[in-house]
C-alpha cells in the first residue's frame, strides 16, 4: 500500500442521492448513471465487498478481472484505478480511496470452494455467491436483463487483503481496512452494481465477523 494512493473525497454525504445500508451478509443491486460517482464505505472495519459490474444497457459487457490487471499492470486497485469490460471499455474510475488496496483475484466464497478450503460440514454455510444467485434469481433489475448464474464473473473483492506470494499462491489475511473507511469511483458508463456484503466466517477477511456497509451515490 502506497500512501500516495490514499486521497480523500470532497463529497458531503448529506447530499447524496442515494444514502443506503447493505446488512451483513447480505447481497444488494443498484445502479449508477454515468458521470454519478459510487462510494463503498466500510463500517465497522475489515469487512469484505465481493462487487461485480455490469453494462447496465446489456449484462453481456461486464467487469473483467483479467482486462483490469492485464492493462494497468496492477493486481490490486486505489486511486486512479480504471475498471474495465470484457469488451474492453472502461466502466468506472476509482476517484478517491482510504483504505488503499483492493482484491481483484481472490474471487467469491461458494459452498464448493468452503469445503475444499475448510471442511466438510462447512457446505451449508452462506456465500457470496448464494448471495449473488439470490440477486440474480430475485432482483427486478436482473430479471430485466435476463441475467441468470451464467452471468458471474470473477469479482472484485473491496477491502479484502489477498497477499500473492513469490511462487504465486493466494494468502488470506487480516484485512487492511478500518472503520469508516471508504471507496469511491466514477462511473464511465451506466452500470449495474451487483454487491455480496461477505458472510465468510472462516477467514479473517472479516475479521470473522461480517459487518454492515454503507453505499452512497452523488450525481
């Protein structure tokens, strides 16, 4: 993390159009005209936000991991970060950040990936990505673009601290966030946000203990 990527945002949230709470654990979807700008604010500190982009005219163009890193470089997001499509246009830009560092490769947790990485039993436990079936099977905005679980790419993981080291293996640590802390980006272009607010007790990139987030959003 570097500290000349943690700057401040100027926007009053009393003002905001849109001023909403995603509970623990739970997924949420929204939308965001471009030129609006998204924050993400970490409530309690350490809480992970499995998010996923989408065109909001056509859910076939979406946020895309491997275009994102590939053409900045860059395997975590801050400032300055663009988001791009799999069709290769930028989505948003991150225009303000306190925390620093942002996951792009650690991906959701699902019942599969629960018990290959704990055990067993851990199976019936909620995921982010029954979160985002949940949304898509459930919420009007998807069911208008047809999206269905063909439509789950790779996520970014906001406030989530993956370390990749020297050989390549992925390490889930102790987050890098604290409470109050935020992440902010401009939209490019009209998108669909599709957020699972992490229930992973198995890992501390919640400290174990999923937490609110608060969302806001300013023309």
């Amino acid at each position: 993390m570097n500290a000349q990527n943690l700057v401040e945002s100027t926007l009053n949230p009393d003002v905001a159009v849109l001023n909403a709470v995603c509970a623990a654990g739970e997924p949420w979807v929204g939308e965001v005209k471009k030129g609006q700008t998204f924050r993400i604010v970490d409530l309690e500190g350490n809480q992970a936000v499995d998010t996923l982009f989408y065109n909001a005219h056509d859910a076939a163009e979406r946020y895309s991991a491997a275009d994102t890193i590939s053409r900045q470089h860059q395997l975590y997001l801050t400032t300055g970060s663009r988001l791009y499509s799999n069709l290769g246009n930028v989505m948003l830009v991150i225009t303000a950040d306190t925390c620093g560092r942002h996951d792009t490769v650690g991906g959701a947790c699902a019942a599969e990936s629960n018990t290959t990485r704990y055990t067993l039993d851990k199976y019936p436990m909620h995921s982010c990505r029954d979160n985002f079936l949940h949304a898509l099977a459930h919420d009007p905005v998807c069911d208008r673009l047809g999206m269905s679980k063909r439509d789950i790419p790779a996520n970014i993981n906001f406030f989530m601290n993956v370390p990749v080291t020297e050989t390549g293996k992925l390490q889930f640590a102790d987050g890098v966030s604290a409470p109050g802390k935020y992440v902010e980006m401009r939209a490019e272009m009209d998108v669909v946000v599709l957020i699972s607010n992490c229930p992973q007790l198995n890992n501390p990139c919640n400290a174990y203990n999923p937490t609110p987030v608060r969302l806001l959003v300013w023309n």
